[in-house]
C-alpha cells in the first residue's frame, strides 16, 4: 500500500491554494465532517488578525489564550452567552489564581480594574432560529505589557498580576467546565442573569457609555435580563443601552 496519511502536514505541505485548506483540523474519527458538534472549541496559540468588539482588533500574541466555542442554542440563550461567558472566565481566573475577577459592563474582565479578557459573541440567525453562536474569548495571560505598550495603560495579564506565569492549560479547562455548567444553568431561568448582574463593577458609577451612534453620561443604575445597560441620565430620564463601551468617570 503506498504511504498515504492525511495528517496536516500531508495535506498542507505543497498545497497548491490561496486559503482553501490552508489551516487544517485533521480527526482520527468523526460522525461527519459537515457540521461542527455543539461545544467544539477551536483555540489558536496566537492570532494575527483577532477581531475585537464593535470593529475593533485583538492582540493575541503566543502566552495569551484565543478560543472560539461553537454553540447551536435556542433564540431566547442568545442574549445570555455574554454572561455564560464573563461568567465563566472570571470564576476560571479566581479557580486558578486566587486573584478577583471583576466584570465591566458588557463582557469585560477586569483584574485590579484593568482589562484581562474580551470576549465577542458572533451568531447567525434565520427566523427564529440560531443557526450558530460562536463565544470568543481571548484572555492575557503570560504577557509582559511592557512589550505592548498600546494597550498598556488599560490592560494587564494574569502573569503580571501573579507575579508569576499562569498554566493556560488549567485556566482554558476550568473556563470550559464553568462555561458548560453555566449554559446549562440557562435552562433554569434568570439565575445566570442575577450572578453576572451581581459581579458588575459597572453599577452605581458615574460612566460614559460609547456606542457606535453616539457617547452618553450617567450614572449606570441597572441591567436588564437581555443583556442591556439601563442608564440615568442628567436629565433624570433612563437609557436602555445594548451596546457600547463604558469608561468609568471620576
Ligand atoms: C473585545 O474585548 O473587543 C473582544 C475581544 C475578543 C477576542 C477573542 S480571541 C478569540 C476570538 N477570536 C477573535 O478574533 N476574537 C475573539
């Protein structure tokens, strides 16, 4: 027989294509290749081109953690995923650190007020049904942000913060098993809600709210179950804010 295994690099090495195949996932067995099974996870040791939120690029150099965890929920889980995911991190930092974690309003994770993870929640719906939700976390967590220093002044790394380097393995397998126990706990009601709610760092402060129409002030008084900031404006009038990104005012 002639030797004829589809490893990477068999299919890669001389692979006449632009992009076609030019990252490749092989399995030793699969129901089928068409259709990744809920909860695949797809993790890069870094990124070149990390998409961030509203536009915006992530760095992911090597010692941070880029995953994506492919889901296919109901519509009504769809708001949700971002605490599934804040959730989940935070709980994996403080499991595998002893540091606190706390949550910026939508989905940041903040160590000592400073910026570890982002988190992106993609999904494609039709009608009333989600084709696919992908939750993408990228966490810093062997960094030195002295070598970048753009995003210095608000970011900081769980090794920076230790004072020693962090086992990605340990943080990625305890922010796997929190995130499945979490999306699981979905099924029972608004409990997830009321944690992530609980673990904002954002409420009673007076903040700026950037969204991509516009800034507001105020101060942020409350979430709402889909997700949304409620904002007491100057005026006195509330805000509900989907999306944007808080600065906290002195
Ligand atoms: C943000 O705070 O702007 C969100 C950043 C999300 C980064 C993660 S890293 C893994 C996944 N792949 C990407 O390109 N982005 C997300």
């Amino acid at each position: 027989m002639i030797e004829d295994s589809l490893s990477v690099a068999a299919i890669t090495d001389g692979l006449a294509t632009r992009f076609i195949g030019q990252e490749v996932t092989c399995y030793p067995g699969l129901p089928s290749t068409n259709g990744a099974k809920e909860g695949t996870v797809i993790v890069a040791e870094e990124q070149t081109a990390g998409r961030g939120r509203i536009k915006r690029r992530w760095l992911s150099p090597r010692g941070s953690i880029a995953l994506s965890i492919i889901l296919y929920p109901p519509l009504a889980y769809l708001p949700s995923l971002i605490m599934v995911a804040s959730l989940a991190v935070a709980r994996s930092i403080e499991q595998v650190t002893g540091l606190k974690a706390q949550l910026k309003w939508p989905n940041d994770v903040l160590v000592n007020g400073k910026k570890v993870c982002g988190i992106l929640v993609e999904s494609d719906v039709r009608g009333d049904k989600v084709d696919c939700a992908v939750i993408g976390i990228g966490i810093n967590i062997n960094l030195k942000l002295s070598e970048f220093p753009q995003i210095a002044p608000m970011a900081t790394s769980l090794s920076q913060e230790l004072g020693r380097e962090v086992s990605r393995r340990e943080v990625v397998q305890s922010l796997l098993a929190q995130a499945e126990k979490l999306y699981l706990a979905l099924a029972d009601g608004d409990s997830v809600f009321k944690q992530w709610r609980d673990r904002l760092a954002t409420l009673g402060k007076k903040v700026q709210v950037s969204s991509e129409e516009a800034t507001y002030k105020g101060t942020a008084e409350s979430v709402a179950p889909d997700g949304s900031l409620l904002l007491r404006q100057p005026d006195g009038s509330l805000l509900k804010i989907v999306a944007g990104d808080v600065t906290l005012r002195q």
